[in-house]
C-alpha cells in the first residue's frame, strides 16, 4: 500500500472511521442514488465499506494492496465481496454495477493516466445509466506533510470533468468542500 506509517495509522484509527461515517461519506454521496449493486474501488482499512454495507443491498470491493484485501475479507467477507485486484485493470464484467464509487484514494494513484485507466474502468463496469461518484483530498501543508515519502499525486478538480467525459461519462460534476480541502464529484454512463 502506497502509505507511510503516519499514514496508515490514521486511516485505520477509529478517528478516521467516524470522520468517514459523520462527514466524508455524507457529503460525497449526497443526492446521489447508489442503486443495488455497487462497487467500492480502493476500500484501504474500510472505514467506507463499513458505512457503505449497511446502505446498499449488494457491496463489492477491489483492494490493490494484498494484505489488506485479506484483512477486509477477514472482516468483510460475509457480508461484501471482496476482490484483491488492481482498479485499472478489474477482473469484472461489463456492465455490472448500478453504481462505482471511491473515496479519499485517487490521490494514491502515482500518475494521472492511471488515475483515467481507473476511470475507463469505472465507465466499463458500470451498467449503463449508472453513477460513479466519490470525492478526494486537495493539497494543503498538513495533506503533504502526512505523505511524506508516501505516494501524493492529487487530483485537479479543474481538469477532472474533461477527464472523466473522456472516459465516456455524460453529466459531469465536480465540486469544492466549503473548506477546501477535498472535491467530490459525479458523473453517469450514457444509457444506450
């Protein structure tokens, strides 16, 4: 997992878990309907897909890092699928999920063409008329400060929109928290 020690620590403290329930996850999601089926892309510790599985009839999540999809399955597995698989490259049908999301990770993606491989990915599982919707941390001294030495590659929420129409999304929108430290956005595949 491409995180410090600093870093992971505070992404599996309980501090984090309810600053995801209470006003991450919230805010990210708000107005947007997830549907009966959705994947989670980059769970890390969980804290997301501990809120997300009491909200969605059907949970699947993809973990890059091999310990720690055996921890979610450990802790998970009976109640969400659990993949350990790289989101550029999902080993998931076409047009599967109602919904994509991701939450406070696209920033650990060391490039910006694999953060759009993630994208396209996201476009090919999702049904048609399916959201994929998530939000990420913007740069701040306390943001690069927990990741030194650690992968820090944020997204630009002025160059989002184009990025994900590219990858075949339609309604595209990106907003700014009111304090500035974090985007969310959400976008739809075309229905045919």
């Amino acid at each position: 997992m491409p995180m410090n020690k600093a870093h992971r620590k505070l992404c599996s403290s309980a501090e984090w878990a309810r600053a995801v329930e209470e006003r991450i996850l919230p805010w990210a999601l708000e107005d947007v309907e997830l549907g009966d089926d959705v994947l989670e892309i980059g769970p890390g510790y969980g804290a997301n897909l501990r809120v997300l599985v009491e909200r969605v009839p059907r949970l699947t999540a993809a973990e890059i890092d091999e310990g720690t999809a055996r921890l979610l399955q450990e802790r998970w597995g009976g109640r969400a699928g659990i993949l350990h698989a790289d989101a550029t490259s999902l080993p998931l049908p076409d047009s599967s999920f109602s919904a994509v999301v991701c939450f406070t990770m696209l920033h650990h993606v060391p490039t910006g063409a694999l953060q759009d491989q993630i994208f396209a990915e996201a476009f090919r599982v999702l049904r048609p008329g399916g959201v994929f919707a998530g939000s990420d941390s913007q740069s701040s001294l306390r943001f690069r400060l927990l990741h030194f030495r650690d992968t820090m590659n944020p997204v630009d929420p002025r160059h989002l929109p184009g990025r994900l129409t590219a990858a075949g999304f339609t309604g595209t929108a990106v907003d700014r928290h009111a304090q500035g430290r974090s985007i969310r956005f959400r976008a739809r595949k075309p229905r045919i």
